[in-house]
C-alpha cells in the first residue's frame, strides 16, 4: 500500500519563506504603546535603552511583508526548518473521528520548541548593530535555551534570569543553558536593583515572570549601550518573526490540496499562535477562507477569556510602556502549572487587536484534562508533547470529537509548539494521580 501522501508534508530547504507576514499591515484598529508617565505613544528613541534600532523598526512597522536576511534563512536550515506538517493518522483512529487532524512540528527543533525562530532573528539583528551581549529572562527555560544556543550563531554572549522556581525545579534547563555558554541567575538575583529590592521583602520568593523581565530590562537599560534585551513572546517584532511557522504551513496545506475548518494553538504571550494563524488570518480578513482560529489558554492564566482588553504594564515593576491588551493585571501570578510558558498575565498586543476584531476564539482548558491529551498524544503518535502544546492537543481533540457528534468530515490542524522531554515531572505526577487541578481561584 502507498503511504499516503498527506502523511508528512516536507519543504526542502528553499521553502523557508524569504520574508515574515506583518499583520499590522491588515488589522484595522491597533492603538500604539503608551510611555507611563506621558500618556503619549512611546516614540522610537525611547526603546533605544533596551533594544537595537531594526528590532524597533520591525516593532513599529506597518509593512505587510519584511524581508528574512540570508545570513537568517540559512541558519534557519540548523533549526530544522521548514519543518514538517504530519498528519496524525493513530489519533484520529483512536479517536474514530471522521476529522482529519494535522500538526505543525514546531518540536523539532533541536531547542525543542518555536522559540528559536525569533531568537536567531533578534540575536542576528543585535549582532550586526555590533551589540556584545543579550539579556532576558525565563520561566520554565525554553526561551533562555533557545537565546542560550543562537547566541553562540552569531558570536554574541547572552545573560537569562530564571524564575527563582524553575531554577529549582527545573535544573537541567539550567544545564542546557550552560552546555550553551550562557549565564544564568536565579530570579530574583543580587545582580540588579531590583532584585536586591525584591529579595529584601521577599526573601523566600518563588519569583516570576514579571519580576525576571524587569531585571533583565535594567541590565540592558545600564549597560551603556553595549547589553540589550531580548523578549521571547509578546511583542509584535516576535509575532513578525515567528510567521515563517504559518507561511511554511500554508504552503505545505495546498500542496496537500489542505482547506483547514480549524487552525489551533496554545497560548502564553501568544507566538507559536500567532507564528502559526497570523498568515492564514491575514487570508480571513481578505475574505479567502472560512478557517476558524482557536487560542487555548490554561484556565490558570485566562487572560482572553477572562481578563480585561486595557492599557497595562508587560512586566510587574511597571518598567516597561503600557501596551494595549488582554490582561489580568500586571500583578496577578498565575499558580504553579506545569505549563510554564503559559503562565502570563497578558496576551501579544497583535493577538488581543485580532481577538477583538473577531478573527481569533479563546478557550480554556484545565491542566488535568491537558496532560490527558498529551498522554493520548504520546500513546498513538509516539511524540511526548511540551505541557504548553497539550493545550492545543486538547482542543484539537475536543473539535474532533464535536466533528464525530456531527458526523462531518472536519479538517483541524494545530501546532506542535515543542516537545515534552524535559517536562517529564508534570507527566509522572499526572500518571501517579498526583497532578493538581488548576483552576482560577475566585
Ligand atoms: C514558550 C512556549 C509557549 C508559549 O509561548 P507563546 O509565546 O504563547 O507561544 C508554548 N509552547 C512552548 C513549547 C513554549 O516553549
């Protein structure tokens, strides 16, 4: 028999995309960053202290199309891009949908995740604007990783304060990230102000997100220029960049003759999302596909599903500009979930405005049900998913289902943000029944 030939849908090398999708050029209403203090829109000058001159550009583009830099396709090619579109024949069997279900393999990376599509891409520009030294921060470790590994692409040092609870939990993150030559401070650290400040209230902290962006932003901002700072999620220049994930999908869809019902996605900052639907919502809005857009959060950090669309702070120390977005409040902390780069208090400008404008559907799913999907995941189609990703396996798996209630032959592909292998904790206590219920506490 032949394998058929939706089973895996490959590019060669020359299929990754030569410029990313900016859909600012195609929402209607986004509103700028606001500085706090002013009230006014932040101007350019003033990202300066933290961020190289093109990434602002890109921030504050409104161009439809930004050309990729060779020198950044062809280390694309080392993170295994294109990477496949699979389709999960075991899954759907198990399931005995009459759905067809693809994935997007965003966990072939040999960083395990989508992260290093925007790394490579801001460790390039700041290299070439002859910064020494990248710093950020990171929560379970996937984006500290992938900054760790790019950086040495491009011959740049980088500097990641860890969440004070991943840092003990999570070790061997840690380990990788010194594999790479990166160095790596427990958040909160000595190392800023900030952080000293914080550790004199709190000095037993688990630290957050927040906490390790404004420590990382005040070591770019006094550094002299020569330190800059680099934000895996969030921002619009992240959703540029990781684009190459959805343009690659729609090209691998027609050739397959694909015509996706559902494209789904987990949600953190909102990047493997937004990397992944924004050229296909860019379609929507010219009104060239039906294809519905689903965003999945934990239930332990709603912010499209419960939280307010407002002007608020990206980080907890009020650091930042305020931007415009789906939030719980710059000082809401999420509760422990093992999906980790999911835990935040808002959601990526771009993601929120096409939320708004009716482009995208938030759901929300409990940590429980979650790993549920992902053991499934595992059980037929071999592959341990990332915490983060069983989020949309879950959905994925739900369509499924309501398309077998219906009886129609549905058509839903999800991304495969990255793999679990190093999550392994979460699945052990889901397995022995001790994985904790996460629900929002009201
Ligand atoms: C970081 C991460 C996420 C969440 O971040 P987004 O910016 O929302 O994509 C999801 N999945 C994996 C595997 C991650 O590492």
């Amino acid at each position: 028999m032949a394998i058929p030939k939706d089973a895996v849908i490959r590019l060669d090398p020359e299929g990754i995309p030569k410029r990313w999708y900016n859909i600012a050029a195609d929402l209607a209403n986004l509103e700028p960053m606001l500085n706090p203090q002013t009230k006014e829109p932040v101007k350019p000058e003033e990202l300066e202290a933290i961020f190289c001159k093109e990434i602002i550009r890109q921030e504050l583009s409104k161009e439809r199309y930004i050309d990729i830099p060779e020198e950044v396709r062809d280390n694309y090619v080392s993170l295994n891009r294109p990477s496949p579109l699979q389709r999960a024949y075991r899954l759907e069997k198990y399931l005995k949908t009459p759905a067809k279900i693809y994935f997007k393999r965003e966990d072939m990376s040999p960083l395990g995740s989508h992260k290093g599509n925007t790394a490579l891409a801001q460790a390039y520009f700041n290299a070439k604007a002859g910064i020494q030294t990248l710093t950020t921060e990171t929560g379970a470790g996937q984006w500290g990783t992938a900054l760790a590994m790019v950086s040495n692409l491009f011959d740049i040092k980088s500097t990641v304060f860890m969440v004070r609870g991943s840092y003990d939990q999570k070790p061997f993150r840690k380990t990788i990230m010194h594999l790479y030559g990166s160095e790596v401070y427990a958040s909160p650290s000595a190392q800023t102000e900030y952080g000293r400040k914080i550790l004199k209230e709190h000095p037993e902290t688990s630290g957050s997100l927040g906490i390790a962006i404004s420590e990382a932003c005040e070591l770019a901002a006094m550094s002299g220029g020569t330190t800059k700072y680099a934000l895996g999620s969030v921002m619009n220049h992240v959703m540029l960049h990781q684009t190459v994930i959805g343009l690659e999908a729609m090209e691998q869809m027609k050739m397959a003759e694909i015509e996706p019902d559902y494209m789904v996605a987990c949600v953190g900052g909102g990047s493997n999302f937004a990397g992944f639907t924004f050229p296909m919502i860019g379609e929507k809005i010219k009104g060239k596909t039906d294809c519905e857009f689903i965003a999945v959060e934990p239930e332990a950090a709603p912010s499209m599903t419960k939280g307010e669309f407002k002007y608020d702070f990206g980080d907890t120390a009020g650091m930042t500009p305020l931007i415009l977005m789906y939030t719980l409040g710059s000082q809401f902390i999420p509760s422990p979930i093992h999906a980790g780069g999911l835990r935040y208090h808002g959601m990526s400008p771009l993601v929120s405005e096409a939320c708004k404008e009716g482009y995208v559907k938030p759901v929300s799913y409990d940590q429980t049900s979650t790993f549920e999907a992902g053991t499934l995941m595992a059980r037929t189609e071999g592959i341990v998913p990332a915490p983060e990703s069983c989020h949309a396996i879950r959905a994925a798996i739900d369509l499924a289902l309501e398309a077998k209630k219906t009886g129609e032959e549905k058509t839903i592909v999800f991304c495969l943000s990255g793999h679990g292998m190093l999550d392994l904790g979460g699945y052990e206590n889901y397995l022995n029944g001790t994985l904790q219920s996460s629900a929002l506490k009201e």
